[in-house]
C-alpha cells in the first residue's frame, strides 16, 4: 500500500483514526478526513470471484471500523491492512442493484464491513477472553459482559463475512450527507439493535424497513439480531472461510 502528499500531522494520526480512504464518498473524523488528499494503491491480488466494493458501487460511502481504533475491541483488527471492502463478485452486483434502487428514493449506501478474514474473527475471540479490556464497553456493550458475545449471537467464532458474501450497511441521506437514524448505532451490542425490538420509535422502524425491504428484493437475507447485517442468499462460498487480508 502506498500514500503520497502525506504530512507530518497525518501521519502521526493515521495509526489510531483512520477509517476511511480516498477514491470514495467519505465521513469520519477531521485527521480522518485529511485521508481524501491521499492516494491509496490498492493491492489488487485478490482470490478469483472477489473484488473491491468501491469500483462496483463508487457512490457508496465507507466507514471501514475495524481498521481503526472506533470499533468494540478499541484496536486495529487483524488483517485489516487497508481502510477497503472486499466483496463477492455475486454479492457485489447484488449490491450494486440494491445501492441503483435506493438512489431515486434519496439515499446512498454506507459499508461498514464485508469480508472479514478468518484472522479478524480470531482476534475477536482472543479479545473475548481478556475479561480486563473493557475500554469500549460503554460505547459498544454497555449493559453486556463481553464474553457472553459469542453466546448472545452478537459475534460468531466462524463469521458470514470470511465467506465473502456478507455485508454491514446503513443509509446515507443524499442531501445531507447524514446517516439515516436507525435507533442505535452500528455494532451496538444489545436488543435496541434487534430488527424487531419495542426500543425505538416508528420513524426509526421506517428506516430499517427501507434498507431491509431493499436488500431483500436483491437476494438477501437480513440477522435479526443486528440491523445492519445481511448476507446474499445464493453466496458462491457458502461453506469456505477465507483467511486474505484486506489490502
């Protein structure tokens, strides 16, 4: 990977905050938002049948957390070498679809994972097990001990996303630029992030109507426990967990 017109300021920023890049709509923090200057060369390497979100839907924003700190283990995640999604061809034209209905209705879509390495889930486990790092509890667990995760299906030690077909979205307005509110924030671990739950009001509900009844028409299916998680129904890989990292 390479960075050109970096300056000092960035890249004393870059290790803890990054967690978009350039070459896509962007949101983030101000450091992050300096990231719009630079080039990122991607890789290009990828397994047969995978390719980059952002040259099949170049309209979608992208808030890749796990390759910085602002996620639930408080750190990079492994295999994160890159601020990009990866995707399935299969599931990124499905994507794309989804991303072509939902423009003339006023909203752009917004990637917060899609594949996930083998490696990155892992990590997860590992972090699991240090019952002392709670550093990012009040933010993304608050009313959870995080080694019930796995148990609660918040997180799972052989994920959807290392098969390449499974996404974690929200909506974007078009003219404001801002997140669709949906009643809680992406990987809050609790029942307000439930499809279904009485926690939130009919104008949120509405809104998770709209991105749910859009990746359904395009051959997804939604987890109930978490609004922002959908995998394609006919996946190309449904029993293979892939272990390249994202770069």
């Amino acid at each position: 990977m390479k960075f050109v017109l970096l300056t000092s300021a960035i890249i004393l920023g870059l290790s803890y905050m990054m967690t978009g890049h350039a070459g896509a709509a962007y949101t983030g923090t101000s450091v992050d938002k300096a990231l719009q200057q630079l080039n990122l060369t991607k890789k290009h390497n990828l397994p047969q049948g995978f390719v980059y979100l952002e040259e099949i839907i170049p309209s979608a924003q992208f808030e890749i957390r796990y390759y910085g700190e602002n996620n639930f283990t408080g750190q990079r995640v492994t295999g994160y070498h890159a601020p990009l999604a990866i995707f399935t061809r299969e599931a990124a034209t499905a994507l794309k679809a989804v991303s072509e209905d939902l423009k003339p209705k006023g909203y752009l879509l917004k990637i917060y994972d899609a594949y996930r390495p083998q490696k990155a889930v892992n990590h997860f486990v590992s972090w699991s097990q240090d019952a002392r790092d709670i550093k990012m509890k009040q933010q993304y667990y608050p009313l959870l001990d995080k080694r019930n995760l796995f148990k609660l299906g918040f997180i799972a030690k052989k994920s959807g996303h290392s098969r390449g077909s499974t996404v974690d979205l929200t909506i974007v307005n078009i003219k404001t630029g801002v997140n669709v509110d949906m009643g809680s924030p992406y990987d809050f671990f609790g029942n307000i992030s439930y499809y279904e739950t009485s926690l939130i009001n009919k104008t949120q509900k509405a809104n998770r109507a709209i991105l749910n009844a859009a990746m359904i028409k395009h051959g997804f299916k939604p987890y109930t426990k978490e609004w922002w998680h959908f995998t394609l129904l006919k996946e190309p890989y449904p029993n293979q967990y892939f272990n390249f990292n994202i770069e």
